[in-house]
C-alpha cells in the first residue's frame, strides 16, 4: 500500500511493536528475539508508518499481511482460525486480536497502558466503523510446515528426519480442531447407523408374534430418522474433509514460498532445484489420500468398535468372537504390513527417478537430438522403468498380502458368526431377532475390514507423499536480517584473504579494497575462484574461509537485506516465467512503469518490447523465450540498474557481448557521476581498460 495515504499517521513507538509482537508470537507459538525487533530510528525516510512493525515480524519468522475486511464478521473468521489481527491507528496506537472462542474474541491494546480483555462480536464489529478506520493486519507464520520439518523433530544437523508417520502427525496437528469435528461426526453417524440392525432385529421379533402394522411403521420412522441425520453428518464431514485439504495446500505452497527463496545454498549442493520442487507435486497425494483417511478411515474404525460393541451385549461368545476378531485386526496391519511404507517410498523414489531423466531428455535436444544420444535416452528409460517396476512390485506384495487376508477373514468371519449364531438360537442363547442382527453387524464389520484391505495402499502412498514433501521443508532457510538505513552514496567493498574449494580444485584470493564509487574490473586464469568471489559477493554462497564486507555489513546480509538496494547482482540466466516488467522489477517496491522503461532504454531493449505482443506485459517462458541470447543479457543488466544499487556486480554477461554493445552499455553501467560501485568480471581486455583499475586472480 502506497505510503503516501498515511501521511497523517504517527508510527508505532518501540515499547508498543515490541509488545504487540511479542503477545503475537505466544498466539503463534513463536518465541521473539529483543534482537529481532527494529528501533524506529533505523526506519528509512518516506516509509510507511508501519515498516518497522512489520520488517521486525518478518525478522521474528511472522508475516503481517494487510487486508482489508467489510465487518467484524470477517475478522472473526480469520481469529477462528488462529490467525492474530493487528489493528494500527493513525495516532501510532496498536491493538492485537486474538482466541476467538464462540462469541468472543481476546482484545490486548498497547498505547500508554497495557490492557487486555475479552469483547463480544458486537463490540469487534464496531472496531471496524471508526472513522478513520484502522489498517488491519493478519498475522501467520513465515513458516506454516515447520512442525512438519526436520528441525521441529530433533533432527536437525542430523542426516536421520522424522519418519512419514510423525510428519503426517504433525500436519494434522495443525488442523486438529476440524479433525477433531470430523472424528465426532463420524462417531454419532456410526451410532446411528447402528439403527439399521437394531431396527431389523426388532422387526424380525415382532414378525414372529404377529402381524400387525403399527410397529412396523414406528419402526421404519425411527429407521429413517436415525438414517438421514447420519447422513447429514455425512455430508458435513465431506464438507469439513474438503476444508482440510484446501488448508494444507495453500500451508505447504505458502510455506514454500517463503522457504525457497531463501534457501540455504549450500545445502542444495549436488541437487537439482527444479527437480527437487517437483515433489510439491504430492501434495495431491496427500490431500486425496487424507480425505480417505478421515472419510473412510475413521468410519471404519468407529462402526467396527461400535459393532463389536454390539455384539459383546448380546452373548459371551460373541465376545469372544470380538476378540479373535481384533487380533486378526491388529495381524493384518502391523504384521502383514511390514514394510508397506518403506516400499513405498522406494516406489516413489524410483518414480521421480524417470520423470527427472525425462525432464533431461527433452530439455537438452543438443544431446539427445543431433548428437546421437536418441539410443542413451531410450536405453536409460527402460533400465529406470524396470526400477521401478521393481520397487512397485515389492510394494504390491505387501498390498496383496493383506487383501488376501482380510477377504478370508471376512469369509470365515461371516460364515463363523452364522453358524455360532444358529447354534445359540437352537440353544435358546439368543433370539432369532439378534442372530440377523448379529450377521448384519458382522457382515458391515468384515465388509469394511476387506474395504480397508485396498484402503491401506492410498495409506502407503499417503506416507510416500509425506515423506517427499517433508524434504522439501527440511530445506533450511537463512534468516533474513534488515540493516535498515546506511550510508548515502556507492558502497564500499573489503574482503580478507580468502579460499574456496571444490572437486579437484582450489583458490585463494589475497584481500583487497574497493574505495566506493570506483570500477573495478577482476579478471584471471582462476574461472573457478573467480566465480565464486562473485558469487559470495551477491551473498549467493557463503565463504567457507574469509570475509566479504559491503558498506561495513557481511555480504550475505548486504545482498538480502532492502530488496536489494545494497546489491545488485547480474550474471546467472535466471529468467522466470512471467511478464517483461516483472522480470526487470521483480515486485521491489519503489520501481514503476517509468523507471522499468528507463532501464530498458538504457540497455537498448525499448524496440524489442515495442514488437513484442503485449509490450512489457508479454509473458516470458522459463529461460527467456521469446527473446534471443542477446536480449536476455540485456534483460539481465536492467534488471540489475532498476534498483539502483550502492553496489553493482556485472558477473560475466559483457563478455558475451558484441564490442559495439559494450559500448553503448557501459556509459550506463558507469555514469560519470558514480552512483554505485561497479566490480566487473570478464576476460576481455577492452573491458578491462574501461576501469579504473584491475585485481587479478590466479590460479594456485
């Protein structure tokens, strides 16, 4: 929201952020570090009020997302489900809402006195017809699946991680109120589905003592009431069911939104990104295979308790029956389901194996197009399809094995019950009523047991699903530190002497100054060390021995603090697939339509975006296309100049370019007035002789 709508309004003293998030940390269940929280002083000139409130939750692991809502009705939805409101006035005052509880809601104010009470859905209905109206925050975590990751568990620093059962656990942990109101409509729905037998019982005894109609319409009244209303609660289960995984889709991709641009490089290492985030792919799984589960599942196992139930109250041997009847239960899961989830995970492995040898093959038609790697391609996918039909053949013995047994236990079961049954009534042990009721029971009960037979498979891919997602929030995200302002003017940028190390290789790199406003130009032999110092410069991999400062501040601090103000970085081709605009501005605040066309004239892309269809606003693929090699370097070096950095770092892209080029670029790259330290990397002497100086770096 633009700035400028809240020119009146007073910021937030200190005492007050601190308080407010502190009482919003203990509803989120996130401990707040003093260090966490800014100083008003360290606020930048022309912010918004609200910066210091929200770049301290945002250090603190919490996201404030200004909404706005039409009544209090609203609001209350979002406290029913946990999310704390932060309501800023225009005289710096703050109030935090939060544990909403039926009909109330918990209100803590800080202006000069700290109070905190409960206030009825009327009185935060009228919260939000004040005039002005107060700016309205919701409050969640950064991370929403961290209970799901591995440091949650103990594990972190540890190559062990918490197994699928625990994480699905702790995923459903966060919905449990609503898992909770599913469990409890499925009992009442499974009592009263107990009508049925229990109505037929009835009939079958007054059947056998006459024949009159009164009972038998009493009868199929209370049957049909009993019955719709487990259906209708049924139907509200479907519908919470429904909630829960619309839930855990929106938690996951919100938590891997906030996880991946943020990612721990190094712990990337020897993996492939794009491959690796194919696995958010089973978040279907796991929504689908948890409707099962809380669907399915839980009334099967409440009808087969209640059943069982049932059946103890009418004779001892049916109780005994009971029995036998859990401990063919309790074989069929754990025994016969040994390594029913290993398997399928292996599975699953083996699965993501073909799709990443198939995202390699069409991506690289150099190789398997024209240079004859056809054969490789088709040889490799039927070595990696047998793999998996190998581990899918594992896994379906253990599905097989306990289908195989619960359909003989549901046919020795229903035979066993009916011959007991008869027995007793011979006997005079039970009623002709109870021994129909009693086949019935146990026919819904075995029936069930064999459903769950095939059931337990979506329970296998469930766990496989879980399991793959779990790695991907077991990437650890480095935290994100704001410096707030510094000093006006081109940066200055020191390092000590530093080392890098890799397979086969490494480099040292002697330290060195950069005064600010200078252009330096680092060349060498070194393409290994000199890659990386470019790389550690734009805080894009940590220096395993040394230390890179930017303007006095550590450099992977410098480049991810102020939305890259301090830094600018422009070397890897990274193009996303989104509009021209938003691949030069990357949704920075403060960088307009005019500034994006400033910088695209500047490095001569204004008649390439005129000819394109939709101007600045046509769509790019992943990689750039429709635009050439040359125009995405372009592309690259504005992105770079829209923010205009105190430091600029050109990591090889000049040398891919036509000397003409470089030319008419490099009275942008370097005004004649700094406005930003430049350090250029390149081999190209031309460029070279452009700067002021040159630091070389050799190879050891």
């Amino acid at each position: 929201m633009d700035s400028s709508s809240f020119s009146d309004a007073i910021a937030p003293d200190d005492q007050s952020i601190l308080r407010s998030l502190t009482r919003i940390g203990q509803s989120l269940g996130l401990p707040i570090d003093l260090a966490d929280v800014l100083s008003n002083e360290s606020m930048p000139e022309d912010e918004d009020p609200l910066w210091v409130l929200q770049t301290s939750a945002m250090q603190a692991g919490i996201v404030l997302d200004e909404t706005h809502v039409d009544s209090g009705a609203e609001a209350f939805g979002f406290l029913s489900e946990g999310n704390p409101i932060v309501l800023a006035y225009n005289d710096g005052s703050l109030r935090v809402l939060e544990k909403a509880n039926w009909r109330s809601v918990e209100m803590f104010t800080t202006n000069d006195q700290v109070n905190s009470k409960v206030i009825s859905r009327y009185k935060l209905g009228q919260l939000f017809t004040t005039s002005p109206a107060p700016r309205m925050l919701i409050a969640r975590k950064q991370f929403e699946c961290d209970s799901v990751s591995a440091t949650s568990h103990g594990h972190a620093g540890d190559h062990a991680s918490p197994t699928p059962m625990r994480r699905f656990i702790a995923l459903l942990n966060l919905d449990r109120r609503d898992v909770w109101m599913v469990v409890l409509f499925a009992l009442v729905a499974g009592v009263l589905s107990l009508a049925t037998p229990l109505a037929v019982e009835s009939l079958v005894n007054v059947v056998s003592w006459g024949t009159q109609f009164q009972p038998l319409i009493v009868l199929g009244l209370m049957l049909l009431t009993c019955l719709a209303i487990a259906g209708v609660l049924r139907l509200l289960q479907t519908v919470v069911v429904e909630i829960i995984q619309r839930r855990q889709f929106v938690r996951i991709a919100s938590d891997l939104a906030h996880r991946f641009p943020r990612a721990n490089q190094e712990h990337l290492r020897g993996e492939c990104p794009r491959e690796l985030a194919n696995r958010f792919f089973d978040i279907m799984t796991i929504q689908k295979a948890t409707a099962v589960l809380l669907l399915d599942g839980v009334s099967i196992v409440l009808t087969t308790v209640l059943g069982m139930v049932v059946l103890a109250f009418y004779h001892p041997f049916l109780l005994g029956f009971d029995i036998v009847l859990v401990i063919a239960m309790v074989s069929f899961i754990w025994v016969l389901g040994r390594g029913g989830i290993r398997t399928s995970i292996e599975e699953s492995i083996a699965k993501y194996h073909v799709a990443h040898w198939l995202q390699d093959v069409i991506a690289q038609p150099s190789v398997f197009k024209t240079s004859g790697g056809e054969g490789l391609a088709i040889q490799r996918t039927d070595r990696l399809t047998a793999d998996y039909i190998a581990a899918r053949q594992q896994q379906f013995r253990v599905v097989i094995r306990q289908v195989g047994f619960a359909i003989t236990v549901q046919i020795i079961a229903s035979t066993a019950v009916l011959a007991l049954g008869g027995w007793l009534v011979i006997g005079g042990a039970l009623t002709l009523g109870q021994l129909v009721a009693s086949e019935l029971i146990v026919t819904v009960v075995v029936g069930a047991f064999a459903k769950a037979g095939k059931s337990l498979e979506k329970f296998y891919d469930l766990m496989a699903g879980v399991d793959k997602v779990g790695h991907l929030v077991d990437i650890p995200a480095d935290q994100r530190i704001e410096i707030g302002p510094v000093d006006e003017g081109p940066a200055q940028v020191t390092w000590s002497n530093l080392s890098f190390r890799g397979t086969a290789w490494s480099s040292k790199i002697p330290a060195a100054t950069i005064q600010p406003g200078e252009r330096v130009a680092i060349t060498g032999d070194d393409i290994s060390g000199r890659s990386c110092l470019a790389r550690s410069i734009a805080g894009l991999i940590d220096v395993p021995e040394g230390l890179i400062q930017i303007a006095g501040i550590e450099a992977a601090q410098a480049a991810t603090s102020g939305m890259g103000k301090l830094v600018s970085y422009a070397g890897a081709r990274d193009i996303f697939r989104g509009s021209v605009r938003e691949n030069i501005d990357l949704g920075r605040r403060g960088i307009g339509q005019h500034r994006v066309r400033e910088v695209t004239g500047q490095v001569g892309l204004t008649a390439t975006i005129e000819q394109l269809e939709n101007g600045l606003q046509t769509t790019l693929q992943t990689g750039g296309y429709p635009l050439s090699e040359e125009q995405i370097l372009r592309l690259l070096i504005a992105r770079a100049l829209a923010v205009r950095p105190k430091l600029l770092v050109i990591d090889g892209l000049l040398d891919d370019l036509d000397e003409s080029v470089r030319a008419a670029l490099w009275p942008h790259l370097a005004p004649e007035t700094p406005s930003w330290t430049l350090i250029v990397f390149t081999n190209r002497k031309d460029v070279a002789e452009r700067c002021d100086h040159t630091l070389f770096i050799r190879r050891p």
